[in-house]
C-alpha cells in the first residue's frame, strides 16, 4: 500500500489556498490497474477530504465515477 499522507496534505493544503481566493476546487482521485477493485477505498479518502474543508467549502458536485476517475467538485462557503 502507498503512503498517500504527504501528497494528501499537499493537496488539502492548495485546496485551501484556491477556496480562500474563492475559487472552485475539482478534486480527482485516479485510479490504476486493480485499484478499480477497491473504490470504497477511493471514496473514504474523497469523504475525507471534503469533510476536512467543511469549514470553508461546500459539496457542489457529489463524488462520481467517470471511467477510472472518482471526481468531486467543491466550492467555496
């Protein structure tokens, strides 16, 4: 299993910065090969994310599946 936890903070970091300027943020998770087989995985780390920017962001665009993508899109409180 890769560790996600720098590139995650990474990520959640910059969201922040583009929703503080009062930007949208569309947040993609890819997945490869056999990941397919594990999109609750994928979901959990999406959930987790847009409960981390509750605070200054809301859901404008529930997770979806487009192809091997799991998008979500969210914008600015």
């Amino acid at each position: 299993m890769r560790n996600y936890a720098w590139p995650y903070a990474v990520k959640l970091r910059n969201a922040q910065r583009f929703l503080a300027q009062r930007d949208k943020v569309k947040v993609v998770l890819r997945f490869r090969g056999r990941e397919m087989a594990h999109k609750h995985l994928g979901e959990a780390v999406i959930q987790r994310f847009a409960a981390d920017l509750a605070a200054v962001a809301k859901v404008e665009s529930l997770p979806r599946l487009d192809g091997p993508r799991l998008i979500l899109v969210l914008a600015p409180r």
